[in-house]
C-alpha cells in the first residue's frame, strides 16, 4: 500500500502528491499516499526506535520544568479544556460515561469529573501514570482490562497518530462504544497552512512518535468505515500557536516564541476562510451495532 520514493525531502507543492516523499531523514521516511489522504512515517531498515517513541520526556511541558513556556503552556491548556467542554456538551449527554484513551497525566479527564461525568482513562506510559494516580485519575495501562465495559464518549486528543494500526484501534472503540456512542478524535492537520508553511519543520511531523499523517479526508474515511457517522468538526485554536512556536525552534530561528505566536495568530486567521488548521477535532456517532 505505501512504498518509499525519494522524490523530495519536503512538501514540494501547496497541493500533496501521489506517494510523494514529505520528509526523510536518516531514521525515517514520510510517505504520502493521496488515495488514502494519509502519510505514513516508514522506518529505515524496519527499525521502530521505540525508546524514543515510548520515552517520558513526551509528557507535557507543564510536568516538567517550570518555564515561561510552560506557564503559558499550562494556561492555554486550561482553557482549551472549557473551550473542548463547550464544544461536545450538546452531543454528550450528563453525567454520561467517558473514556479519555491516551489519557496523559488526567487532566483532561480530571477537569471533566469536575464536570460530573464518570470517567476512565487509558495510557500506556507508566510515567503518565504515576502522574495522573497522584492527580486522584488512576488510569488503566490497556483497553484490554476495561474489556465488557460500555462507554457513551470515548476521546482521544493527539493520539490516534501514534499507534500502530489506527483502523483496528477504530473497531475497537466502536466495540466498546453503547448504542449510539460518540467517538471524538483529535489530529494534526497535514494540509494545513502551518504544515505546508513549515513543510519538512512542522513540528506536528514529530518523527519517530507519530506514526500516521492525517488529512480530514483519511480520518473521516477511516472512522466511518468502521461504522460511524460525522457530526461535527472544530478547531483547537492554541494548537496552531504552540505548534508554530516549536517549528520556529526547529528551524533554529531567534525569537521563536514571539515568532510563533504571531505566525499561529496569522495561520488561525486564514483558516476561517479555508478551515485549514493546524489541528482539528472531529465528532463521530456510532450507527452500526
């Protein structure tokens, strides 16, 4: 289905080609494949670099040091948790039952408790864990021991472009869904204005963690293959700005943080016009049993 072919190191055109090369490097290849509107990250010599995929330092800034950055990271964070809110509290209903799969340190979750639903949290990294234990979320390291449990919302915010198999981890959530069930997933946009700005710096690439590349057309068929219904989409508006500010840093430029506040600022703007964010969340509806 994907093969490598070195035709550019970077995003050669404002429009995605045919199994064209969007990055190489010396660990790994990104792949595009526009029937499927996904890229897939190719690893050399079939090398998966999984301490660097797994490690803690993917935990957010906010656990780590303290810095202006994130500070800052913190209090945009806080915010996009009520901006999330407002955005899925029509489709949700009270007190309903949710799965956060990726959880992190639990603090989306924690502030949705707040919110009076019965939450469950999902994530694989032990450090994140041991995090978000001592924020009172004890989540469950695999969806294998909630097995015969039902959820009304399963969330997965910048998760689903890590794992391996994207479409079995779809089937899955649908399995685990009740009747007429949502499904929420956030990704990085790979047709956005920052992506194609950026091109082979766009820190959303994040090689090797990210796995899958998405456009909105390779999510929705993804998703709906498996027997969802769109809802609805909306953007994750402080996305663009950090995203921005980490590709300023990639590109070694002085001043990254300013730079890419006001260049995030400037590719939000655009995209009311073109909805071409940097990332989107998606709402889906379980249809099929």
């Amino acid at each position: 289905m994907f093969h490598v072919e070195k035709k550019g190191k970077i995003f050669s055109n404002k429009a995605l080609k045919d199994n064209q090369s969007i990055y190489s490097g010396s660990e790994v290849d990104i792949i595009y494949n526009k029937e499927l509107g996904l890229a897939k990250t190719v690893f050399k010599k079939d090398r998966r670099l999984k301490e660097n995929i797994s490690s803690s330092e993917y935990l957010p800034h906010s656990k780590r040091k303290l810095t202006l950055v994130s500070l800052l990271y913190s209090f945009a964070r806080t915010l996009m948790f009520a901006y999330k809110h407002k955005m899925i509290e029509k489709i949700i209903s009270k007190k309903s039952k949710i799965l956060d799969f990726g959880s992190g340190t639990g603090d989306f979750l924690l502030y949705m408790k707040r919110k009076n639903h019965q939450v469950y949290g999902v994530e694989p990294n032990k450090a994140a864990r041991e995090i978000s234990s001592k924020n009172g979320i004890i989540p469950f390291e695999n969806l294998k021991q909630l097995e015969g449990t039902k959820f009304h919302t399963i969330t997965l915010w910048h998760v689903l472009e890590h794992l391996q198999d994207p479409s079995k981890a779809i089937k899955s959530f649908h399995k685990t869904l009740d009747k007429e069930g949502v499904l929420i997933v956030a990704v990085p946009n790979l047709e956005s204005h920052d992506a194609l700005h950026y091109k082979n710096f766009w820190a959303a690439l994040d090689v090797p963690r990210h796995l899958w590349h998405f456009t909105s057309k390779g999510l929705l068929k993804i998703v709906q293959e498996k027997g969802f219904s769109f809802v609805k989409v909306f953007p994750l508006w402080f996305d663009t700005l950090y995203i921005s500010y980490l590709s300023e840093r990639n590109r070694s430029k002085k001043f990254a943080l300013i730079r890419g506040v006001f260049k995030g600022i400037y590719f939000n703007l655009k995209s009311f016009k073109t909805k071409k964010y940097s990332s989107l969340a998606f709402v889906f509806r379980k249809t099929s049993p």
